[in-house]
C-alpha cells in the first residue's frame, strides 16, 4: 500500500462512499499534501488524525 493516498483512495482506505465525509475531516484538521495541482493524503496522517479523535460511543 502507497504511503500517499489520492482523495479516491483515502476515501476507500476509510470506508466513505462520500466525498462530503471525506472533506468533514479535512475541515476538522486532517492534512491535506499540495504539490502543484495534485493534492495527496497521507496514510499515517489519516491514522494518527483517527487515533487522536476516537471516541467511546455509548448507543
């Protein structure tokens, strides 16, 4: 698996058929890598951003 992830592939990576999800937790602080035109998400940045805003949810 590839250390950088297009947006397609982060959003596979995390299970979102939306790109509204996806873009949820970039608002929320999750960093996004610019090189010219072409926009990447790192995989360790997408697990410590997921560790760093886990939560217990009691239903």
């Amino acid at each position: 698996m590839t250390e950088y992830f297009s947006f397609k592939q982060a959003m596979h990576y995390l299970g979102f058929s939306s790109y509204k999800s996806l873009k949820e937790l970039t608002n929320a602080g999750l960093p996004i890598i610019q090189v010219g035109k072409t926009k990447k998400i790192s995989k360790s940045a997408i697990d410590q951003f997921m560790k760093e805003h886990q939560q217990t949810v009691n239903d």
